[in-house]
C-alpha cells in the first residue's frame, strides 16, 4: 500500500486494545550483565499485560521462546493469551521500530516508518525490520501495513486524539533523523502520516542520560484528550532544574485545537540513578505504558515513585496503578513505555 495517498490519524494509547507487543532480552545482548533482573521485569510486565489483553513476544530462536515460555508458566502467567514470533532484532526498544497504528479512511493501517539508529548511534540492521516481521508473521491479522520514507520513532510523538500532536524539537529536528527536510516540511509529514493538525513543539527538557535526543515520552505525555502529566524537577541544585522549569513554563502555553489550555500534571522526578562509569541513567516516570483497564508506572525504588503514583491515579480514576520496578531496564537507557507496543481493538490480532 502507498501511503503517500492515504491520509491518516495516530490512535491514542488510551482506547481499548487488542494486544501489546514487546521482544524479549537475550544473553548476547546488551543487557547481558543484568539479565535475570531485567527478566524478572519482563515477567511482571507480561503477567500483567496477559491479564487484559493479548501479548505478542519477539524471541530469537526456537531455544529462547522455550526458555521464555517456561519462565512465564513459572509465573503463572496466562500462556493462551500469549503469542511468539521468532525474528531477529539488535535492541529491545521495541516503542521505535514497531509499527504505528492509525485510522486511515478505509479502515485501521500499520505504518513502518524508518528506523536509523537513533540518528545513528547504534547497529540497527535487524531492528529497521522489526515492522515488517510482525506483518509477515499473521500476528495482526489482516491489517495493511504501509512502508513510509521518513524516519520516525514511535516515542517521539504524543498525539491528544483530537487533533495536537506534541514532539521534540531536540528529536525531530535533529540533522541525524531528515536532514533534507525543513520544520515545515517534517510538520507536513506528521501532519499527513498522524493527522497532526496541530504541532506541540517542546524546546525544554531532557532526561539526562537519554540516547534518543529528547523522546517526548520521556517527558511530558497525554492522559486524555485534556490532560498532560510531564517529568518536573524541585531541587534548584540538580543540574536538570532549570531545562524542566523551562519545559514546563512552554507547556503551561500549550493548548488544544479548541484553544483550551491542558490539565497539568507533574510527575516528580527520582534522585539520580547511575551507571557503573558514574553516568547519570534516564529515569523518569512519563515512561508509563496505558493497558486495557490498567496503567504500568515505572519505578525506581525512590522516594518519589509513591508521589508519581498518586498523581497518576488521579490522572487514570478508572483504572488500576500498577507499579513495575524499572531499575534494570534503565540499565540500558530505557523503561517501561521504550520497551512496548500497543495496537488499538480495531487490529485483530490472531
């Protein structure tokens, strides 16, 4: 399918869902020094998700998905809900090489943008091919899938489902991802692909740590069509404070296509975390994953995750909070939302 001729809208995280899809790590991977521990997250994550709806596993070979699937049965997870594809990837971030979900004019449609590395950063061969290994697999049915020339990760953009789009200028418009294209250009694109009538462009904040170049979803992320809950910082000596009390002066700025400003709410964010080398990891809370029924918060054994966790009650009252520590996932530079994917109920999954 040309998605050059096909207009469509992103799907907001919080409608209902027909599966999350998410690859799991392995012993030659970069997560090799913690891999029990981040296991151990993986696990919780699946039995949760399995729980509401569908989950959909990347493994690389048949060894590894016997040995996933003898770990889930270990945790009581339910296996019937529980699907594997056996394909190749380099990195778990599964958020920026899996294919977006948009409502098209003809119905629901898979978009794989192109992935790059993160600007280039690290191999990405196998990742690039992520999309297209899901689609060829039968595991979302028969829904199209549209290739699209432009490169994209699916955790720089935040779409409030009615119409604004909220990104990073840090990120978007970075020369590593669309040197050729100017912001007018790439805003037509988002506009076009996303059905973003309207941009949001943060020019503040970043966790410090993060490889990504500022994804939004680290940062500031819709609730609903009316809400944002975004990464803050209180303490006037973390190098951090004056980058966040600037994003947070823009987004008070922020408003809907109606021309309504946007509920606010701040997530704290937890007394640093660092690598082995001293480098300060990116952990923040905005990295949460909606389920059906459910939020996965990340937590980092912090004071501030209970703070986090009540604010985002208050932004979810009719679902439950579920807590998943994320410690070892930031090991790597990642969390909770970075490593999953939803896809809408209008995607059949088999």
């Amino acid at each position: 399918m040309n998605a050059e001729t096909t207009r469509t809208c992103l799907i907001p995280e919080w409608v209902e869902q027909s599966a999350v899809f998410l690859a799991w790590p392995y012993a030659e991977g970069d997560f090799t020094p913690w891999l029990p521990a981040v296991e151990d997250t993986y696990l919780n994550i699946a039995v949760e998700v399995a729980r509401r709806e569908r989950l959909i596993v990347a493994c690389r070979s048949e060894d590894h998905r016997l040995g996933i699937l003898a770990r889930l049965r270990g945790c009581d997870a339910d296996i019937g809900q529980i699907r594997f594809i056996v394909m190749p990837y380099n990195d778990v971030w599964v958020r920026d090489t899996a294919p977006l979900s948009v409502q098209a004019e003809a119905g629901p449609l898979l978009l794989d943008f192109r992935f790059n590395g993160w600007g280039g950063k690290y191999e990405h061969g196998d990742d690039a091919a992520i999309a297209r290994h899901i689609y060829e697999s039968g595991a979302l049915g028969a829904t199209p899938m549209a290739a699209v020339d432009f490169v994209l990760e699916g955790g720089s953009v935040e779409t409030d489902g009615a119409g604004s789009m909220m990104t990073t200028t840090r990120c978007l418009l970075n020369p590593n991802r669309n040197p050729a294209l100017s912001k007018n250009q790439i805003e037509s694109q988002l506009s076009a692909r996303l059905g973003a009538h309207q941009l949001l462009w943060l020019e503040h904040g970043h966790a410090e740590g993060d490889d990504t170049d500022a994804h939004i979803d680290t940062l500031a992320r819709f609730c609903s069509p009316d809400t944002i809950a975004y990464t803050a910082c209180d303490q006037p000596d973390d190098p951090l404070y004056g980058e966040f009390a600037a994003m947070a002066a823009q987004l008070a700025t922020f408003t809907n296509a109606s021309g309504q400003a946007y509920r606010l709410v701040p997530l704290p964010i937890p007394a640093p975390i660092r690598s082995e080398e001293g480098d300060r990891l990116p952990a923040t809370y905005a990295n949460f994953l909606i389920i059906n029924d459910a939020v996965l918060v990340p937590i980092y054994n912090d004071p501030a995750d209970r703070i986090a966790l009540e604010r985002l009650a208050d932004c979810f009252p009719t679902r439950s909070i579920i807590p998943i520590d994320c410690v070892p996932l930031i090991r790597q530079y990642g969390s909770l939302h970075c490593m999953t994917m939803q896809f809408p109920s209008s995607i059949s999954v088999a």
